[in-house]
C-alpha cells in the first residue's frame, strides 16, 4: 500500500501519517508497509559542488517538488554515502533491513 492510500485510508495527510508511522517505528512497533515509503531528496548547490539530502516524507524541509526514491533505492544511496541524510529529520533510522 503506498503512502498516499494508507493516509488516505487512516483519513490523515500523508505527512500525519508518515509522523504516525515514524513515532510508531521509536517505539518499537513496526511498520512493514514503511517498506512502500518514497523518501524526498533536495538538492542545495554549494561552493564545492552540489549536496543531496535524503528526507522520510513527513520532514519539513522538502517542499513538494523533489524527486523522490523507493525505500530499497534510499538505503543503497545512504550506504554508498551518495546522498546525506537530513539532520532534522534523521531518515537512517528508518532504513534499517527487515529480516
């Protein structure tokens, strides 16, 4: 189930209910449906080049237009240090592997 259909489902936003799901995941209850996440990343041009930041949906950073990856995709990208994970909103917590 995607993001969107479980919010609309649950009657919230999709960002209420990714911070659902977030305060869900602190607390040690799991969400297997997290693995349908798309994660926004921005892009910020600085002097030395340009830095991707990796965002979970419910941050308030992005504003809506970012390109967006799959939860599989996210963690490839954080492993290989290809984009940052963002400081406010800490993403890495939620990639962990499910086994």
């Amino acid at each position: 189930m995607r993001i969107e259909a479980a919010a609309h489902e649950a009657g919230l936003t999709s960002r209420d209910w990714v911070r659902g799901v977030v305060l869900q995941r602190l607390k040690g209850v799991w969400r297997p449906d997290l693995e349908d996440a798309i994660w926004p990343v921005t892009v910020h041009r600085r002097s030395g080049g340009t830095l991707q930041e990796l965002h979970h949906l419910g941050c308030w950073v992005p504003k809506g237009d970012e390109e967006t990856l799959t939860t599989a995709e996210a963690r490839d990208l954080v492993a290989s240090h290809e984009v940052r994970p963002c400081d406010a909103c800490q993403p890495e917590r939620f990639l962990v592997t499910t086994d």
